[in-house]
C-alpha cells in the first residue's frame, strides 16, 4: 500500500501482523549514507556530504570519507577546525564555483566586486559613491542629463546631446538655427550653432544645391562614356534630392559622379550622373536669377543712376549761364551798354551753343546801342 502524507511519498511495509512501518522515499541514489526523510540524505558514520544544499534531487548524493584536516589541506581562506573540517576565515564564506572561501560584503557590492571582507573594489569606468554602491563616470560630465553607465549620458527634456563637440558640454539646449533638411544642426568649438551640409549642398542654411543629376537609361548609347562607379547611401540621398540638370549631357565624361539607381516603382534602372551647379547649362535655365546674376543687375542700376546725376548737373549748369546773359544789369550809356553786351558775349564764349549764332545777336543789338558800333564791333573776339 502507497499513500501521501504531508507531500512526502512513503512507502509502507509490514513489520508484523499487527503493525506498519513507514519508510521514506528518496528521489536520487543517496551514496555511503541513508535517505532518513523523503529526498534527504544522511552520511554514514566516518563519511561527510560532499554536496552544497540546495541541490537538484536529480543529482546523486556522494558522501566522502572524512579524513581530519591540516594546514596543508585547506584550501584558499581556510583555516582547520578542532572538528577536523577545514572551515572559512572570518569574513568569508564558501566558494559556491569552485574550491576554497571568498570574502563576504553586506550590504552586497553594486557596480564593484567584493575584494576583502565589507571592501568592495569598483569597476572599471565607476567611483564609489558610498561603501558598497559605485556610480558610472561620465568624463565629459553630465549637465543637463543623468550619466546612467560610463560615457553614456542620457539628457533631460528639452535638451539634446552634443555629439560634434568633444569638449563641450554633452547635453545642449536645441538648435536655434533654419537648417534645412540637407543638413544638421552642429555645434562648434566655440559653440556657436552652425549647419552642417549633406554632400550636394551649400550655403549658411545648407538650401543651395551644388550638384544637379541628369539621369538616363541603362542602355543608353552613349554609356560608354561614363564611368559607373559604386553607390553608397551618401550618394543615394543626393541622388534623390538634388535637382535636375538642364541640356547638360556634353559635360559628361569619364570624370563625371556616375551611379546605378533602382526605380522602386518598375523595378528598372537608371544612371544618375552628378554635375557641379556652377555648370553654364544649369545656370542658364536655372529658374530665377542666381546670387551673381543679383549682384551684376545692383551694380548696373548704380552705374545708370550716376550717369543720370551727372547729365542732369549739366544741364542745370548751362540753363544758369544763359540766365546770366539775359540779368545783366541796366547801361548808363551806349558804351556802356555794349561794354556789358561785349563782357557777357565773351563769358559765354564757351559754351557749346555755335559762336556765330552769339556774333549776329551781337550785331544787332551792338549798332542799334552805340554810335561807335562799327570801332567796338572790331574790338569783339
């Protein structure tokens, strides 16, 4: 008859007519000693456990001669008892992955190792920051952000990490530049914020191209005038959005960025060829003026505003020379009169009005001024 009791499988055998004994049921060979409780193994009289509790129940239990200790028979922190058994030194406890004791820390070591008994020795890249916990160690430190394993900071809200300034702070307030999506917002030794260009773009905001593709067939038949070379994602993303070339197929030659391009959509492909923005063929059909096309046109309309100044300062100089001819002031006599008249007639003398045209005014109004007009008429230049 078998049956269960308190969990523990016995098995009950007939001592006599009118009594049972229960013995109990050990589920693993129990060596040089007795099962003396279900799954518990008892050494024999001389003989020692030679297993650690807890154990598998799968495992055998080998009991092992006890033979007194020495010095010479302890292992590593042992010292011999007065019982015979080599026993751990103070402040260590047994080796649970191999022979010997290892020293003990309590509170356990966090981050460090326990290298003498309540000393705990920490790893590499952590400091202590009590006698069993060490923290990890940032070297550029941790402003505005939690240093959570060495040289890895992770920020705060509202604050990013600087990954282009070895020497400046690890975490900083967004960018506060326009970048364009053709670039990345940096920040400099200075730390100055600045975009950084993908490959294929310029300008302080990285939105000028300074590459156009033109693309064509496989078997286009003029391939063999390219070279093809090999594509990587760098060239793949200015493949995409750089824009396009216009009638510049002339400027291909074996030095040209030529690239295989897989259409997704018809899984056919393509030749994508880089050329320099800089190209006459591009900047002629570039859609509104460039940068230099500006420039030229400011300077243009510099030079017509000067030249309409000064045309118009001359014109105004010689209309007040001719009202000086017409304001002369009243003769007294006829002499005098034709004295002025000679005066004004020769203060005029250069301008560009024809010099006969002031000599027959002259005429006229000098005989009909003074008798003398024919001696005076003479004396005119």
């Amino acid at each position: 008859m078998i049956f269960i009791r308190n969990k523990a499988t016995v098995i009950i055998q007939n001592i006599s007519d009118d009594e049972n004994y229960c013995k109990p049921v050990c589920d693993f060979k129990c060596i040089e000693g007795k099962c003396t409780a279900p799954n518990v193994c008892t050494c024999n009289d001389g003989y020692l456990p030679s297993w650690t509790e807890p154990q598998n129940n799968s495992d055998d239990r080998i009991c092992t001669e006890f033979r007194p200790c020495n010095a010479l028979s302890c292992k590593v922190n042992e010292r011999c008892d007065i019982s015979g058994s080599c026993v751990c030194n103070h402040g260590y406890v047994k080796n649970a992955f191999g022979e010997g004791c290892v020293s003990s820390c309590t509170p356990p070591c966090i981050n460090s190792n326990c290298t003498e008994p309540n000393y705990c020795t920490c790893n590499a890249g952590f400091t202590p920051r009590n006698e069993s916990f060490c923290e990890p160690i940032c070297k550029r430190g941790c402003q505005n952000g939690d240093c959570i394993s060495p040289d890895h900071c992770i920020c705060h809200k509202d604050f990013v990490q600087n990954v282009y300034n070895d020497s400046g702070p690890h975490c900083i307030s967004p960018c506060t530049r326009n970048c364009s999506r053709h670039s990345e917002c940096v920040i400099d030794h200075n730390l100055d914020y600045k975009c950084e260009c993908h490959f294929g773009w310029t300008g302080e905001d990285c939105d000028q191209p300074s590459m156009c593709v033109t693309t064509m067939a496989f078997d286009y038949h003029d391939i063999n005038r390219i070279t093809i070379r090999d594509t990587n994602s760098t060239i793949m993303q200015i493949l995409k959005s750089a824009p396009n070339c216009y009638q510049c197929d002339n400027s291909l030659n074996k030095d040209t960025l030529c690239y295989i391009i897989h259409s997704d959509k018809d899984n056919t492909i393509f030749v994508g060829c880089l050329l320099s923005t800089e190209l006459p063929c591009y900047i002629t059909h570039y859609k509104g003026p460039t940068i230099s096309t500006k420039k030229v046109w400011f300077f243009v309309t510099i030079a017509i505003l000067i030249i309409g100044l000064t045309v118009a300062a001359f014109v105004m100089y010689h209309k007040r020379q001719k009202i000086k001819l017409i304001d002369l002031p009243p003769a007294k006599s006829a002499d005098d009169k034709t004295a002025k008249l000679h005066f004004a007639i020769r203060s005029n003398s250069n301008r560009s009005e024809p010099p006969q045209r002031y000599a027959d005014i002259s005429r006229c109004l000098y005989f009909s001024l003074s008798p003398n007009a024919n001696r005076l008429w003479r004396d005119l230049p």
